[in-house]
C-alpha cells in the first residue's frame, strides 16, 4: 500500500512538473528536451570545424529554431557557423545574428 502510494505522489509530482514547464515556457517537455538536443548538436558541430571561434558562439534553440550570437572575425566564419547549424538535424531556421568583430 505504501508503495502504491508513494508511486502515485512520485507520478502526480511528476505531471506538474511537466505542465509547470509547459506553463512558465509555453513549451511541453518534449519540445523543451528537443530544443537542448539541437543546441549540443550544433555546439558540437561547430566546435568540430577548424575555426577556433566558431566555439565562442553562443547557440539557443527555441522549437527548432536556432539563434546564433556572439562576434566572428569575418563574413566568411560568419556565413559557415550558420551552414553548419542548418544541417543538423531538427533544425527548422537559422537566425544568425552574428556580428563582424571591429579590426585591430
């Protein structure tokens, strides 16, 4: 009996938990866990190209899309960091909202 009790609160916590999220994100869990799977993708592609700035980028996912941020040194790194996130897959758009660094 305890058991069963136990179960129940442990699945009963587990259901808020979920629509909590859903509530404050207006995303559902597994839309949530999707998004997080697409962002270590593309950070792992990214950090996979031999550009060494392409690892300073900042990457956020908001259902399958991804937001690109931070400072490159060129158009060229610019445009390829944007490639790369395209082709993972579950990405829905890129938005690349990189900035040229100034020169030195």
């Amino acid at each position: 009996m305890r058991v069963a009790l136990w179960s129940l609160t442990i699945c009963a916590a587990l259901v808020l938990a979920t629509a909590g999220c859903h509530a404050t994100s207006g995303k559902t869990a597994g839309e949530s866990v999707d998004d997080v799977t697409i962002t270590t993708k593309v950070k792992s592609k990214l950090a996979g190209e031999r550009f060494s700035t392409l690892t300073k980028i900042d990457v956020d996912t908001n259902r399958g899309t991804v937001y690109l941020t931070g400072n490159v040194p060129d158009e060229n790194t610019r445009q390829r960091a944007a490639v790369l996130a395209g082709e993972v897959s579950g990405v829905k758009e890129v938005v690349n909202n990189l900035k040229l660094e100034a020169p030195r």
